[in-house]
C-alpha cells in the first residue's frame, strides 16, 4: 500500500512516524523514572521479609539435617520394600512354574507308566530279540510295534524326570526367597522406628520454624500492596514497548517504501537522460562528456 504513495506523501508519512516514535519514547523514559520512584518501600519491606526468611534458614538447617537422615531411611525401606515385592512376584511365578511342572510331569508319567531305567531295559531286551532272534513275521510285527510304543513310554519318562528335577530346584529357589523375605521384614521394622524418631524432632523444628515464618509472611503481605501500585506502572512500560516495536517496525517499511520511491524517481530520471543524449547524438553526432558517460553506462555505445 505504501509502494503506491507519492514520494512526497511517504516522505510525510515517515516525519510523523519519527514525530510519533519520540513521544511513546519519551513517555517510556518517564515511566521507567516513576517505578524507580515507588521501588523505595518495595525495597524495605523486601529487605525485612528476606531478612527473617534468612533467621528461617538459619534455624531450618537442623531441621534439614533430620529430614535428611529421615529420608534417607524411608528411601532404604522403599528400595528394601521393591526388593521384597520382587520376591514376592518371583515367588508367584515360580509357584505358577511348580504347578504348570507338576502337571507336564503327571501327565508324562501316565505315558511313560514306569521308569525310565526300566522301560529302556526292557527297550533293549526286544531290540535285541527283533534283531537277532529268529521269529516268524507276526511277531516280528508285533515286536516292531511295540518298540515303537516303548520309545513314547522312553522319551516321555525322560522328560518326566527332567520336570521332576526342575520341581527340585523350583522348590529350593521357593525356600531361598522365603527366607530373605524374612530377614527383610526384620530390617524394615528396625528403619521404620529409627525413622519415626527423627520424623517426631524434624516436626518439632518446624514448629520453632513456624513463628517467626508468620512475621515475614506480615512482611510480604505489605510487599504485595506495593506491588498493586507498581505492577500497572510495569504493564504501561511493557505495552509502550510494544507500541515502540511496532512503530520501528512501520517506520522500517515505510523509509524502504520511500527510498524505493526515490531510486525509481532517479532511474526515472536517468531514463530520460539517456533519450535525450541518443536524440542529441543521432541528430548533430554530436555529445558532451556528460551525454558519452550516459550512452556507456547504459551500453549506447560500443567501441
């Protein structure tokens, strides 16, 4: 929109804006020197609600002392409590691997219906019959089947056994565990005491805390009535800032909107300069140094 000005117009435009800008940044100036001026009692009342604030910490130090050491306990008792709650899952699940090894190994067992040194004798003994005995074709057959069954009975008491020893050593994990449960119960009762005692010193510091706390808490009530004074003094400061931004940034645009009416302005009348000095020379081959610089600089003339 300010491309279609006249330069004169801009130029006009650019004066008021710079007229404009003084003003807001003069008003700045001024509320900047009238919250210095209210910022005497928001001082005080600040260096005396600080200074108690000080006298809190000084006597808070014991009582950061006994949070700590009563902190430090309860983390060991939640640390020592995850453990537990650790093994208590493990032990879920090792129960629930217990009774899902029972029942694989009940159900080999029915199977296998005996053990497995005996069943692979017995293996062994018909192996041998059906391999170098002479024996008519039936039972030939019928010894042949019944390896086969065997081999089930075999592979199926094997891996029975196998479940049996994987109960042996489910059931010793069960036991380890059940006696570390135990001895953590036994340390969770010790640190749960020791931490009560410096729960009941810590509760008794904050109460000596707490007095002088109310006093500076008076103090800073009064602060926070200087402020409802000084805060609206912050908020003119910060939309005249905002105001002096926007106002730069106008005048940013409009002193490029002049300056690109100026170089048109000269390129305009460069233009005509350059028509006038071809006219001349066409019509007198004549031209001054003037007219020669021109018709060279805008590739009139080549030598």
């Amino acid at each position: 929109m300010s491309q279609n000005l006249p330069e004169r117009a801009l130029r006009d435009r650019v004066n008021k804006l710079r007229n404009e800008l003084d003003q807001k940044e003069r008003e700045l100036s001024k509320a900047f020197k009238d919250l210095s001026l209210h910022r005497t009692s928001s001082k005080r009342f600040k260096e005396e609600r600080d200074r108690l604030n000080s006298e809190v910490r000084a006597l808070g130090e014991e009582a950061s002392i006994l949070k700590m050491h009563r902190d430090i306990i309860n983390q060991d008792i939640a640390r020592i409590k995850k453990r537990r709650e650790g093994l208590q899952r493990e032990i879920r699940v090792e129960r629930g691997i217990i009774d899902n090894a029972k029942n694989e190994r009940d159900r080999l067992n029915e199977i296998s219906k005996g053990k497995y040194d005996k069943l692979l004798s017995l293996y062994t003994e018909n192996l041998e019959t059906f391999i170098s005995a002479d024996i008519t074709l039936e039972h030939e057959i019928d010894l042949f089947n019944q390896l086969i069954k065997f081999g089930e009975r075999i592979n199926a008491a094997k891996e029975a056994d196998q479940k049996h020893r994987e109960l042996r050593r489910g059931y010793k994990h069960i036991k380890a565990m059940q006696r570390e449960l135990e001895m953590i119960h036994e340390r969770i009762q010790r640190l749960a005491d020791e931490s009560q005692q410096y729960h009941e010193k810590l509760v008794d510091t904050y109460k000596k805390i707490d007095l002088i706390r109310a006093e500076s808490d008076e103090y800073h009530k009064k602060l926070i009535e200087t402020y409802k004074i000084t805060d609206p003094l912050r908020d003119r400061i910060d939309n005249l800032k905002k105001t002096i931004k926007e106002m730069r940034e106008r005048l940013s645009t409009e002193i490029r909107a002049l300056k690109d009416a100026q170089l048109k302005r000269e390129e305009t009348k460069n233009e005509e300069k350059r028509i006038e000095a071809r006219e001349r020379y066409q019509k007198t081959g004549k031209m001054s140094i003037e007219d020669l610089r021109i018709l060279i600089e805008n590739k009139e003339l080549k030598f």
